[in-house]
C-alpha cells in the first residue's frame, strides 16, 4: 500500500474517521443508559470467516459496542441455528444480529437471513430490507460492503452523479445492492449503472467506457490495466487467496484488480488491503449504533 500517493484511496483512515464520529453517538447512548449490543453467530471453523468475525469483535470492542459470538459446529441442523436466532431476536440486550456467510451446505442462507427480526438485521440481508433499499427507504438499513464503497466514493470526493459505473459480480452481498444504492435518485447515487458477470459477452467493452469500476466478482487480479480508461476510479471489493511460492504460509491474498498496473492510471484506487475491507466494518458498527439508537427513541 502506498498511503502517500494521493489517487490511493486510504480505507483505514477513513473508516477511523467514521469510527470517530460514531464513537460521539455511543457516547449519547450510553448517556441514555443503553449500550449497543451485537451478536455475531459463526458455523463451522472456516478459517477466513474466523478472521473477518475477529476483525469486527474487535473494532466493537474499541467503539463501546458490547459483542457476543455464538460459535455452532460445522453440522449443526438449520433448525438448531434457528433456534439460536429466535433467542437472539429476544434478547433487549442485542441491537444487532449478524450471521457470517458462508454457511455449511446443509443450512440455506435465505431462511436464516429472513429469520433475524429486519430490525436487527445489521447486515441488511433480510428481504424486507432489501426491498427498503430497492424502493429508496431509507428507514432500512443497507449491506456494509457496498454501503462501505459508496462512503469511500463520497469522502474521497468521487462524483457519481451522471457517472457511469460498471459493478463486475452480481451477487448479493455486493453486486445487486451496490447497483442499487449507486442507481437511485440522490446524493451519494444518481449513477448509469451496469452490472457484468460470468453471462456478460464483452466485460473489457463495458470497462473501458467506466468512470467508476466497482470489482466484486471474486476472480483474482481480473481487472487488468487494458480494460480501464485513465481517470478511472477502481474499487476493490475482492479478497482472494492464491499460491505464492515466495511466501511463508506458500499463499497470499490479491483482490479482482491487477493494483500496480492500474494504479499509475487510476484517478483513485482502493489498496488491497487497506481499502474496502476496513469499510465494511466501520459500515457494520454504523448499522449496529444506528439500530440501537432506532430502538432508544
Ligand atoms: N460474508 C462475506 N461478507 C459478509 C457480510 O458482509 N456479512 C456476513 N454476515 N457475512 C459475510
């Protein structure tokens, strides 16, 4: 990462100022006499979602947001995590539910999402939320990773009103909700946006005419240097891991941009690490003040 050079999209310094600025709500909270509370709820032992929960535990703890894990083994019945969910849905103490995907194969995502109650869906998965986001509500609240790019557009000064984006991946984390939030009518959105994927016939083409360039399609170093225009501002959303001989463990982890070649041509360019990644988590501790402040009031 090179923080001094300045089209390098800084994440971690921009999700401190986030934290910073929510660390002053807390403080009203707790005033109020309420503490945040989130419960994180992990299946199985795969090792990346180990880390990203590790990851959130501890910027909760560093913002005063009070956090439970709920760890269940890799064959535990989709009614057992239900079960788990209908208590956590109770609890006052917990403002805040969020389950890590993946989920082993027995458990389908879409139950357990429609399960946690809308209002502590700090992850933004739950189908009344999603249409909340679809249909411009605000009283919603919106998946952290795209809402994580979109706050790193505006505070690094991107415009997307008239912008034409192309997002590359349409899943449901990332892809469909980022062409959501960037289409609607607003600040921070009012973009062109279109979405590429495994079906699209000529990605390259549809890059090449981007101002904006959200990669989340989960392929390492896709994006290279002859698919973007100069001037152009690349987000990474990816995190992948691949073989590196020269590396101790033997891997490493690389985003879906080729970052060096693009980044002497990149108006803005987010790091890998360092960029997105930190986002999603000032995004989730945002989501989480915000539900208890929703629940105090
Ligand atoms: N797995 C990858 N990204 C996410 C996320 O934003 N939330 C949850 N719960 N799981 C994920």
């Amino acid at each position: 990462m090179e923080p001094s050079l300045s089209n390098v999209v800084d994440g971690r310094a921009i999700a401190a100022q986030i934290q910073k600025e929510l660390a002053v709500r807390v403080a009203n909270l707790k005033g109020s006499g309420v503490t945040p509370g989130l419960a994180f709820v992990r299946v199985g032992e795969d090792p990346a979602s180990k880390v990203y929960v590790g990851r959130k535990e501890k910027a909760c703890a560093e913002l005063g947001i009070v956090s439970e894990t709920h760890v269940l083994p890799e064959a535990t019945t989709e009614a057992d995590l239900l079960a788990l969910i209908a208590k956590l849905n109770a609890a006052a103490h917990l403002h805040g539910i969020l389950v890590q995907a993946p989920l082993p194969k027995q458990i389908r995502e879409s139950v357990v999402f429609s399960t946690v109650l809308p209002t502590k869906d700090v992850d933004g998965f739950h189908p009344v939320n999603v249409g909340k986001l679809m249909l411009g509500d605000p009283t919603g609240f919106k998946p952290c990773t795209p809402a994580g790019v979109v706050e790193l557009l505006v505070r690094s000064g991107v415009k997307t009103d008239g912008a034409e984006v192309v997002i590359l991946g349409r899943g449901n984390i990332v892809g469909k909700p980022m062409a959501a939030m960037l289409c609607q009518k607003g600040n921070a959105a009012n973009s062109t946006v279109t979405i590429c994927h495994s079906a699209t016939r000529d990605i390259k083409a549809h890059c090449l005419r981007a101002d904006i360039i959200v990669a989340a399609m989960g392929v390492p170093e896709f994006l290279k240097a002859d698919m973007v225009k100069p001037g152009v501002v690349v987000m990474d959303v990816g995190v992948n891991r691949v073989s590196d001989a020269s590396s101790k463990t033997g891997t490493k982890l690389v985003g879906d941009v080729d970052y060096k070649n693009i980044l002497p041509i990149a108006a803005k360019i987010t790091p890998n690490p360092g960029g997105v990644g930190p986002m999603t988590i000032a995004m989730l501790l945002q989501n989480t003040v915000r539900a208890a402040e929703m629940k105090a009031n």
